[in-house]
C-alpha cells in the first residue's frame, strides 16, 4: 500500500509531464493532424488487446513438442494460417526443405576410474502437464553436432572460448586426441566444439552448470523456475557465425530442386560429436577429473572441487549417430497490402518452432505477434488501410539455425532488397524491462514508441521504467550519460534470432524487441518450457505479452503511416563515433597491456611470482601493437555527423508534397542497405553489415565495425588497415546517401 | 629446467646489482665499517640456522592439544624455558591468572521442518597422527560465547555485518528473537554475534562455507589441504576492538590477586550464544529455509539454493554451558641484557599456545622464533654483545584474547613505555610472499631488511619477489606507484596477534612479519591443524621457517646494534597523507552517493525498478553529508612532512658522539608513544593509538585515522569533527617530538 501510494506520487509529478508533452509534439514522421489521428487510432488498437488470446494460444501452440518435421510444427503453422485469415490478411505458407539431424544413438558413459552410464533424459515432472510426452519430444542433442564414437580421457574446459585454451597451455595440458567438458554460458554454445576442434580435441560435452541457471540461481523446477539436476539445454551447434540458415544451400534457398552441397562439404557442421547434458550427469565426470584444481572464475557451483583432468584420471566414451534427414519447414506469411505505397514493406516476425513445446521460446512472443495482428485486423475491419504494406511471419526453424527467416529472406532477396523498409523482431517475452536492440537509425523512433505505452506493473510508461533501471542499476557511464541524453541508447544486434538475415545479409534496418529481467529460470530449451512452467513463473497473466504487443503494434502502424519513413542519423553517427572510440581505446589498451606483460615475461618478475610446485609455463611474448592509423575512419566519421546534422535540418517541421514523400523514402528505406559490402565480411562472406555482425569467436555477442574489431582482437594488423578502409568507405557512402536524401527534401 | 634457465639470466641482469648495492651503502643507522661487520656477522647467524631444529621442535610443540589450562601448555613453556636457558638467555616464566571458558554442554537441533542433531566434532583422519586425541582435544566451540539455551526460528544473515543487516531490512525481515546463522568471513568472527545481538537476535551460530575454505578452493582433507565437511573453526568471540586480554581485568594485569570484574558485568563477552559449526552441520539447516532466495553476493558453495529464512520454516534449539574457570597462563621472556644502552629494548614474540595442536598456528612462526634466539645465542657464545636489551617472548593464551601478551604489557607498563623501542610479532608463517606490517617509521628499515634475505624458490631476495608480486599481480593503482617509490608499502596493523597490547595501548612501534599466499588451506583451528598437515601443505621443508627467521634476526641484530635506531619519517607523513587523503575521498563520496541515492528513493526510481513480486521496502533517506573541516589535520600534515624532511637532512650520513646517540635514541624511541592519546578512542579508551586500530565493525581489519574515519562511517558529524582535532594535535606533538630528534642530531 504505501509503495503504491509513493508511486502514485511520482507519477503525478513525473508522468504527466511527459505524457502531456507528448500529446502535443508531433509524431517523428508525421504532421500534428496526422499524429492526433494515429494517437487515437493506438488508443483503439490499445483498446482492443485482449491478454485471455495470449493464454488461449500459448495452451494451444505448446501444447505438444512442434520441432521442426514434427507433425505438430506443421499444425501449428495452419492454425496460424486460419487465424491470420480470419483476420483479414492475405496469408500463405511457404515451405522449404532443409537438413535436419535428429538423434538415432546417443550414449555416454564414464569407463575409468568408474563405471558411469549418463541418463541424458528429462524426467516427466508431477505438475508440468507436457513434460512427460516421451513418444513426440526430441531427446537432448546439438543439432548439426558430427556423427562419432570416442573414447579418450576428459579435460574440462571452463567455457571452452579461446582464452581458456590460454590458460590450459599454462599448465601444458594439451586437449588433442581428448574428449573436452565446456560449461554452458560465456559464448553462444556454437564456439565451443569450433575452439575445441581447431585445438584438436575429439569431442565436446557441454554441460548446464548449476550456477549458471540451477540451484545457484533459484529453487529448481518444479519448486522453483531453474534448471533441476536431469535438465539439459538442446540447441543448434552449426557455425552461425560463418552463415546461418540450411547448412547444405548457403547464400541460396533451400528450394526442393536447390544445388546442395555434399553433407561431408557442408563447412558449418561441427568437426567432433558434440552433445548437451544435464549436470547430474556431469557430476560423476568431473568428480573423477584429476590434475590441478581450476582457477577460481572457472569454478561452478558443484559441491566439488573441479580439476583441469587432461591426465588419464577420468576417460570417457561418446556415441552420437544422426538421422540426417531433409525436413520440410513452414514459414507462414500474412499480408496487409499498402493502400499507398504497396512497395514499401514494413515486416515483422516471430519464429514458431521450438526444441520441445516452446511455451517461452518462442511462443511468449509469438502470441504477442498473433494479437497484435489481430488488432490490426480489426482496425482494417472498421475502415482503416495502411499506407504501407505490412507483412506478419511466423518462421518455422529458428531453432537449428534461423532457417526459416534465411531460406525466406535468400529465395525473396531481391525483392526485399527493393521493397522491405523495417524489419521488427521478437523472440521470448517476459516480466520486466524494456530491451531494445536494432539499427541505430531507428534509435530515436523507438525511444519515442516506447513512451507511449505504460507499463503494466508501475503506472510508467515502459520508456520510462527502462530509464529508471539504467538511473538505479547502471554503470557509471550509463548513469553519467543519462542526464545528458534524450535517447536510451538501444542495443546492437549479433544473432540469435530471425533479424540476422534482414539486418545483416540484405542490409534492412532491424529492431529486436522483447521485455525481461524479473523472471529468470533455467527452463530454456528443455522439455520444461511449458506452458505451466510459464504460467507459474514467467509473464504470468500475459501483462507483457499485451505491453509487448502495443510496442511492436505502434511501431509498425507509425512506420506503415508515416508521411516519411521515421529514419534519423545523427544518434547513428553518435553511436558509430562510440564504436570508434571503443576500437581506438581497445588498440590503445592492448598495446600497453601487450608491452606490461612482455616486460614482466622477459623480465623472468612472470615466472619469479609463479608457485614454483604448479609448474607453469610461462606465456609467450607477443609481438607490440603497432599505431593503426584510423584517420580515414575518423574522416568519414566526421563527414558522416554533417551529413545527419544537415538531413535534420533539412527536414525538421517540414511538410512534403507527395512526389517527394515517395521519393524521400524510397531513398531512405535503402540507406541501410549502403552500409553493406558486397564482399561480406573476412572469411564469411553472408554477412555483408560493416556495423553490426556476430563475433566469429563469440557467436551471438555482437561485434561493432566487425571487420576492424575482429582483425585487431586476432592481432591481425594488416587485415585491419584494409577493414579500416572498407569501413570509411562504407560510411562516406551511406552519408552521400544521407545527402541524397537531404537534398530530395529540400526540393 | 627452462624456467631455471631463465630465471638464472634474470637473477644476473637484475639482482646483482642490488645485492652488489647494497653491500656498499651503509645500514641504516650505522656507519660503514659498523655496517660491514654488521653485515658479517649476520652472515655467520645465516649458516648457523638449521631447518631440522624447526621440524623437530614442531613436532614435538605441536605433539598433543596445547590450549590454555591445559598440561601440555604448560610443558611447552618450560620446555621452551629450557632451550632459552640453554641458549645463554635470562630466561623465566611469567604468569597470569585469566577468565577461560570450556564447554560444559553443546547442542545443537534442526527442530522443524525436520530432526536433526548437529555432529559437533572432528573425526580422527587416516594418516594424522594426532587427529585422535579426543580426549585432551577442546571440543568446537567459540570461546567467550554467553552460556544460553534457545529455540527459535533462523535466519541466513550471510557474514553478519553491518551492511548485512540492510539487506535484511530490505526485505523486511527482522532478526528479533531469532537465530542467525553466518558464514566465516567478511569479518572477524567476534563482529558477528555482536551485531546480531544489537539487531535483537538470540543466538549466533557461525559455519565454515565451503566456498570460503572448503572444497571451493581446493580438495579437503586429508586428501587436499582444504577444510573437510566436519571441519569447524574453534575461536574467540569476545569483543576485542573494545579491548583484548583477560576480559575480567581490562587495562590491569590479571595477577592472582587483581580486582575483577563480576562476569555479569564483564562488557566483552557475548550478549548472546554463539557456536562454530561445520559446513556439514549447517548444510541440513540451511536448506530448510524458507522466505525469498538470497542475492548472489550472499551465496555460498553448498549445492543448495540460499534462502533468507526468518519465517518459520526453520527452528533449532541451541544449549551452551560453560565452566567459566580462571586458568593460569604461561608467557615464556628471555632476555639478553644490552652491553651499552641496557634500558632500551627491543621484543621479539611469538604467541605458543594453540586451539588444538596448532602446528601451523601458532608453532609454524614459534619455531622460526626459536631458532632464531638459538642463532643469536650461539653469536654471545663467541664474543658478541648487543649494544642494546634483546628480550624474546612466547607468549600464552593468545588464541582466547591476546591474554599474554596484553597482561604483560599491562603489568610492565610504566617500564615498557620507558625501555620498549620496537616490538616485532611473527604468528603463522607459510609458503610464498614475505607481508610486512607495522609502524611506517619502520617501513624503510623493514624494507632493507628484507634485501638482505634470499627467498628460497627463487634467488631473488625476498624484498624482490614480494616486488614482484605486486608488479604481476598488484592493482593498477599498486602497479603504477612501483616504479615510483623505492620502498615497498608494508600494511598497515589492526588485530588479531599480539602486536596490538604494544602498538595500540602503549604506542610502541611495531612490526608483525610472515610469508603467505602460495600454501592456502582450511585447517585453521581445527583438529586438522597438525604436524602432518603442515608437512604435507604448508612450509613442508621449514624453507620458509628459515626464511622468517632470517628477516626477524636481520632485523633484530640491527635494532639491537645500530648507531642510532633507525627510524625515519618521511615515509610516515606521505602514509598519513595518503589516510588523509583516503578520509576526504570517502566523505566525497558518502556525500555524493548519499545525494544520489536521496534522489533515486524520493524520486520512486528506486521503487519503479524493484520486481514488484519481491515486495522490497525502499531504503530511508539519510540526511546529507556536511563538508567536513579537514584543514586541522592538513596543516598538522603539512608540519609533519617538514619535520621528517628536517629530521632527514639533520640526520643524513651523520656520524654522533656516544653522548649524542643516547640522547637521540632516548627520544626515537618514544616517538611512537606521541602517536598515542591517553584518553583512547571513542568508547573504547584502552585502544589509545590515533593512526591504526582495528576496526570496531571489522573486527581484525585496519581502520587508519580510526577516531576521524569511524566517526564519519557512522555518520556522526560532530564527533568527526572532535576527531579531526585530536588528529591533527596529535600529529602536531609528533612533528615536535621529531624537531626534538633533529635538534639532537645537530648537536
């Protein structure tokens, strides 16, 4: 009582301001009559939420295991079929065939110093209605893990990225010819058994540590939300990094008469068998792992203490066969035709498939994607057209690999090079803040969507509670900069979900959007996901579900009916100067860091410090970090901020005829699309951004200006004076289309 | 061999130098022929100490239980009475009659949810000889604990600090009526139960968390050096920052017959029960608690999830009786009378008695001690007198309180603030890196006497390694001053060995010396603390013994034989300066974190991002923090630093008449005693020293400036400021005391 009555005095002094401003400033985009008229019509759309849907479809859509090639996968998408046509859309399904491994032998077994034999099975749990559909769920597994049988001792290698391969060499434990035991967490699972093979080991077990998403966290399932002791988390292992999508058709779709590589050929397929398991069945190998005992960051929360192995303390055998069988997958498409400009293309997405019955993943977002369809349905019905075309998907094939959106975005390439403007993705939804993540063009436009919808729990607009979580729990930077910026500063994209081809292979501006932080759990990607699982512990009473639909619902009628596309550069240019000054700061940093540490090494203070009985080995020298010269980045840079400070010039309060609306946008729906190179990236080709990619040794996390980033990271100083070029050069473009559009506004 | 090699390149390019350096430059306070025989004649006390002395008298100190009131504490002193004697010392007993509590009755019950009886001991271990001697072993118990009979609900209270105690209050649960349990660590054991007592709680239960020194930080016992699950840490609780010694007879010697305390009043012992268990009688109590889980900092390594408790979903019972005897305690003093300058005095000590067998702690530094006075002894036997008194000091009873050495002092007083020019502890001594603590008018003299001794790993002197030590592994802030500063910075003292009677009461400069950091383990006052476990996981080959007491011998010979004693303040004023400096940061930031947070609760940000399912309370405001008036203490500082730069110039490569070097050391030796105030600090007038104390709420921990820096930790503005002038007049007599030395020097 007395925390709402506090609130309820800050909202009086806070909220009303805001909320009174904003009800007379014009929409970014819009003219004051035409921002009144959408106001009232999201106030309708608002009006017409109903969370009872949400309930209704998440029961429905995870009600059985609907993995890809599943019968119920295919259910799901002509149910969503009918819905969207009732609703008024002109919907299809389109289909592609693409490799699907599922398991046909899975073993493990400890055969020294015991005899262990691991479960690798989730248990039906009293009270999870699904968890015990035995006969339709996928067993645990890494799709597009190598067929293998081995037997070898184990090594356990903390996260198993390439700094703690550093630390192994210190000890001269060597994982050639081994078996490695990573832990879940510190890098997308992917990289782990790609760092494994280049480092020669012969297989690769991830296990989910209990202090990652276990009892460390929270009370297990079903007492609590986290991960219990037989829980283990499936997922895709291909190397995304390099491609994403149908592993045998890379760059094209995957028709049912596409040219597919051999399976042998197929490069993003792991080189050793990989497999997920629970920790219960970690436990017993670890156990038994002799050699020193880890560093303390590599310590989990098993009541051991945890050992490198590497000896021939502990040896295990490993069998994984696959069915490598091409699946059908169904991307369901939903049109809603532009009354105005049919070929702009405003596409929004939410994959459906899951690893098991999916309640969070996906379904949490998806049935906040069917309403908000829903609603925009109903508005049509009453008269109201977008001017520009909307499109609603449901991918099939997230999951093991953004299949789905890819095969979709690579057969429709062209097309979407021409007509797509925005592409607007969820994924899992929760309890929470407001995470926004995307092209930084769209920065200021969805800093101001998000201030128009209130958040369920607090009488804020959800806008506002973000700000307030930054204010409170942010870093000092994050704090410091607060006060002095009108925009929350949005996230860049890395992978994970289905934005990666649109952003990052064709060049289209991308928002990923999606609410958490207040109900953690370790129910992810395992025959817990389930809709009593969520309805316990995640969105309970679908409150964000509603919240997230009204953020995605009034961004995509702002951008469908905007007089121009709500493009704005110059927090762009702002973030792009961060990312610079990151790298420069990094090259500076290593440098330094570089010098200190050959010192110490040559000066022999290193290994005078080391307890002479761990025996460690020192580290190499490295060779110093030269001075890079970033001035042509610098330049473009520069040249870059002018060009956005003059675009807003040039357009601040102006109204247009509509010849030059069309114009101005058909320049502004492609300025994205400048800042890609046709070449693509160093050594992965697909992915064309020159901002934005997935790091090659992190998998999801994201790389800013990756081509430079990731040359100076690998140490590579000549590949970074060339990134360095191509991305200037990739800036100077995209700010002479800034001035193209500039100069068509003025007209 | 490869780390040999270049470890032998790095001892020719960068020791000799300093080794052929140092046998140039004079000793501080002698001259350079004094110097070089000075430097001879530790060279033969270096060849004279053997490494079996320390093995064999381990073995046979540590044979049996040797606690205070025990018979084996007493043939421990008169053994050690006898190897003085027999060394040439002027050697006896002294002795003291002290309140020493044993358990009577221990018990300890899981009521509800379920039963359960707390194991309460330490079984024998294969391969530890004396693991088995139940029957002169003191049960766990913590010693000064209140007798106490109590059933009650438990809540987790993580390590029972201060800050703890808000967290709770966060949640809205109280403490009142309950039982705690805490977790070593975070503090000195005592500052947890009287915490708890001021919050209202009944009891006080303290485990040993496995994160902190069990099976988290390396494999147990006996298999590892680590703590195994029936281990429990034995220890007093009385509430020494008040003050330590006999807790009947605080500031008088507890002589048969001095006039006590009635228990009932005595201020230090416990309000509340309290008991040490182990992790393995913790674990079933822990996991029944109910109420909201834990935040992560609070989390230990048992394979549970940690909930707060407080509800009633747990209650124990909990029994504790005492015989609550006096017992008499043993301190063994052997004095070597000075040839010249007899009335000044230079102690060396060591505490002997243990919890259980204590092989580490306390006999480990005891046995260093010993040879050391061997050495010094078979030196008289050729001819060598020191100029000055050397007196060498087992002291009992250390473990309950500082009992011997606090006694002592008080009985000697008046002698010792005439004739006590230095003190040096030694307690435990490992493997690893020398740590250097004192008086910082030692800190250049301590830092010469440690380039004079060769570490044993590594043919750097130990000065050298303990450098590089910090170069490798030292703070950025730590790193950077390195290269800037050519002494190494030695801590500063709080408690928790018997240094404190001498430096904090009586004011008289200090050292406490020992190496560390490369043998960690969990036998700490346990049964575990054993000859074997030493020999396999601590100083297995009394390297470091010999080590230690080459440094303390070094240091002793020199203080005992120099010219002039060889203090200087230079270092001393930049040390205060840098307190000073600390002080005024955290009243910056107090005041600016105080502001922020102000403004985050008034404004319901604080609220707006609290997980409303988590029902948090809002923290009060607190009333802003004033601008302090820190110009007494930086004008008394300002002072200071002229003195010991004065001080320096009268002094440098000065050469005295016999009358002048009395006189100079009859006012060095005191200078220490100006650093004292006679009315002590704030509530606890027997700690009089104004530049170090322990800290009221750490308990061992150092607080520098404790009268200005305690005050303004807790908010109490207007003593801070009383504070800030005894300060500063305190530094200012200091600063004259040092013109009285210069003026000296100039005669």
């Amino acid at each position: 009582m007395r925390r709402l009555l506090s609130l309820g005095i800050f909202v009086c002094i806070f909220m009303n301001p805001v909320f009174s401003q904003m009800a007379e400033k014009p929409l970014m985009g819009f003219g004051p009559d035409a921002s009144k008229s959408q106001r009232e019509r999201e106030a309708k759309f608002d009006a017409s939420l109903k969370r009872e849907n949400l309930r209704e479809w998440m029961k429905r859509l995870s009600a059985r295991p609907h993995h890809v090639g599943s019968p119920y996968d295919r259910e799901n998408a002509e149910f969503m079929l009918g819905l969207f046509k009732s609703w008024g859309f002109d919907a299809q399904i389109e289909s592609f065939d693409v490799l699907f491994p599922t398991p046909k032998t899975r073993l493990l077994e400890l055969v020294a110093p015991e005899k262990f034999t691991a479960r690798l099975d989730e248990p039906a749990v009293a009270g999870d209605a699904t968890s015990g559909q035995k006969d339709e769920q996928l067993p645990t597994y890494n799709a597009f893990s190598a067929d293998g049988d081995v037997t070898a001792p184990l090594v356990y290698v903390n996260y198993g990225v390439p700094r703690d391969y550093e630390e192994l060499e210190r000890r001269g434990i060597d994982v050639k010819g081994k078996i490695v035991i990573a832990r879940y967490g510190g890098s997308w699972r992917g990289i782990k058994p790609k760092v494994a093979a280049e480092h020669g080991a012969v297989g690769c077990l991830i296990y989910s540590d209990p202090r990652d998403d276990g009892y460390f966290q929270g009370d297990v399932y079903p007492k609590g939300a986290y991960r219990s002791e037989n829980g283990a988390q499936r997922g895709s292992v291909a190397d995304m990094p390099v491609f994403p999508g149908d592993v045998l058709t890379p760059g094209i779709p995957a028709t049912k008469d596409a040219k597919r590589l051999d399976r042998k050929d197929a490069p993003t397929i792991t080189k050793i068998p990989v497999m997920p398991i629970s920790y219960g069945d970690a436990l017993p190998l670890l156990r038994n792992l002799g050699g020193p005992v880890v560093p303390e960051a590599w310590r989990g929360a098993l009541p051991i203490t945890y050992h490198f192995g590497g000896d021939d303390s502990a040896k295990a055998h490993f069998k994984l066969e696959f069915n490598w069988d091409i699946k059908p997958i169904y991307d369901v498409l939903a049109k809603m035709p532009g009354a105005e400009r049919p070929d702009e293309w405003i596409i929004r997405g939410n994959h459906h498939d899951a690893w098991v019955n999916g309640a969070d993943d996906p379904v949490s977002g998806l049935v906040a994607l069917l309403e908000e369809a829903r609603g925009l349905g109903e508005l049509a019905k009453t008269g109201w057209k977008p001017r520009r075309t909307i499109v609603y998907a449901a991918w099939d094939g997230e999951e093991p690999g953004l299949l789905g959106s890819t095969e979709w975005v690579e057969l429709h390439a062209d097309e979407l090079k021409n007509k797509a403007a925005v592409y607007i993705n969820t994924d899992s939804n929760g309890r929470g803040f407001l995470g926004m993540s995307g092209s930084h063009t769209l920065e200021k436009f969805i800093n101001e969507v998000a201030k128009s919808v209130p958040d369920p729990q607090t009488d804020l607009s959800v806008w506002e509670r973000s700000r307030a979580n930054q204010l409170v729990n942010g870093s000092p930077t994050v704090r410091a900069e607060l006060s002095g910026r009108s925009d929350l500063r949005i996230g860049a994209l890395g992978s994970g979900s289905d934005y990666t081809p649109f952003l990052q292979h064709l060049g289209i501006a991308s928002l990923n959007l999606g609410f958490g932080g207040e109900d953690g759990g370790g129910s992810y990607h395992s025959v817990y996901d389930s809709f009593d699982h969520f309805t316990r512990f995640g969105d309970t009473n679908f409150d964000y579900g509603i919240a997230l639909a009204r953020v995605c619902g009034h961004a995509v009628m702002r951008l469908a009916d905007a007089d121009t596309l709500p493009f704005e550069f110059t927090n762009f240019a702002d973030t792009v100067g961060g990312y610079l000054n990151d790298i420069i700061k990094l090259t500076d940093t290593m440098r330094d860091d570089t010098a200190a540490a050959n010192q110490l090494i040559t000066s022999g203070m290193w290994q005078a410090v080391q307890d002479p009985k761990a025996k460690l080995i020192a580290p190499k020298t490295q060779k110093p970090v030269p001075y890079l010269n970033f001035t042509p980045l610098q330049n473009a840079l520069a040249r870059l901020r002018e060009s956005a400070r003059n675009y807003q010039a040039a357009t601040a309060g102006k109204k247009y005829a509509p010849a030059t609306e069309r114009t101005l946008d058909g320049i502004l729906m492609k300025t994205e699309r400048m800042l890609t190179n046709p070449n693509g990236l160093p050594r992965r080709d697909w992915f064309k951004h020159q901002i934005y990619a997935p790091g090659f040794y992190t998998g999801y996390g994201v790389k800013t200006l990756p081509g430079v980033r990731e040359a100076i990271e690998q140490r590579d100083w000549i590949e970074a004076g060339r990134q360095i070029a191509i991305a200037a050069e990739t800036l100077e473009n995209f700010a002479a289309e800034i001035d193209r559009a500039a100069a068509a506004a003025k007209n």
